[in-house]
C-alpha cells in the first residue's frame, strides 16, 4: 500500500555478457607482459574466430598492425565514438596495444 518500487530492467544478458568478458579482461589491466595470443582470443569472442565476423561487428581479419593500435588508442583516448571498445580498450597500456595489434595483424590475415 505504499505505492509499487519502480519495475527497472536495468541489465539485460547483453550487458552480462559483456561485464563477463570485461571481468576476464581485468587481471590484464596494467599487466606488463601479458601474452598477446590470450588478448587477441579475448577479442575473438566478439569479433570472430580469426577476427572475421559473423555480425554486424567489424571484422578485424586483414587490418594492419598500425591501424588496429591506432583504433584501439582512438577508442582509449575517446577520440572514436564507441559502444564498447572505449570500455574494453581502457585497460590497456600502450605497449599492450602494440603487441595486440601485432598479434592480431600477423595471424588473422
Ligand atoms: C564485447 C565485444 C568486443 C570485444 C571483446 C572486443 N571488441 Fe573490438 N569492437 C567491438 C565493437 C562493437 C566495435 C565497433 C565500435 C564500438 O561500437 O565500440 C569494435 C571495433 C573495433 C575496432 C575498429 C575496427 C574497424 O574496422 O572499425 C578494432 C580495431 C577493435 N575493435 C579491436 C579489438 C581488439 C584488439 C580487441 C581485443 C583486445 C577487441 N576489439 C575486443 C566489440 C568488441
């Protein structure tokens, strides 16, 4: 009789998904040597095996090493609009985004 709490959905399994992969990415915050081929399979898990998406999310098989790190420091910096990658890329040194985006060039062509 004191009137109903207000009916909020405020998370949706898009955003558990999404803290479950942000939850796996957080012990490589500030790492300094984390291995690169477990960073990139982190991204795979939204941008495709490979890199080659299935969805409407870019694909990032093909792009070159100083494209894919100035991306992610674009989206670091909020330089580049963003739904997620601003988020994913925040944890990242620059040197990781260099070994990453080294990573990922060299075998997802
Ligand atoms: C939770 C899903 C998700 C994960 C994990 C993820 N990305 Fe992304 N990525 C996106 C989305 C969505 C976009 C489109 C921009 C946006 O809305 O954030 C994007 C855009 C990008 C772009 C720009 C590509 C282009 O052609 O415009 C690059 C580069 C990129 N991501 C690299 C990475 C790297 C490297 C990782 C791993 C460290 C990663 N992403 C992890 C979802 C993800």
């Amino acid at each position: 009789m004191f009137g109903h709490p207000p009916l909020k959905l405020s998370i949706c399994g898009k955003m558990l998904m999404l803290a479950a992969v942000m939850a796996l990415q957080a012990p490589t915050a500030g790492a300094q040597s984390a291995d690169p081929r477990l960073l990139a399979l982190s991204c795979a898990g939204c941008h495709g095996p490979e890199g080659r998406s299935p969805g409407t999310i870019p694909a990032l098989h093909g792009q070159g090493e100083g494209a894919i790190a100035a991306a992610l420091r674009s989206f670091r910096d909020g330089q580049r609009p963003s739904t997620v990658m601003t988020r994913i890329a925040k944890g990242y040194p620059d040197q990781e985004i260099d070994a990453v985006a080294r990573e990922i060039a060299a075998q997802w062509k």
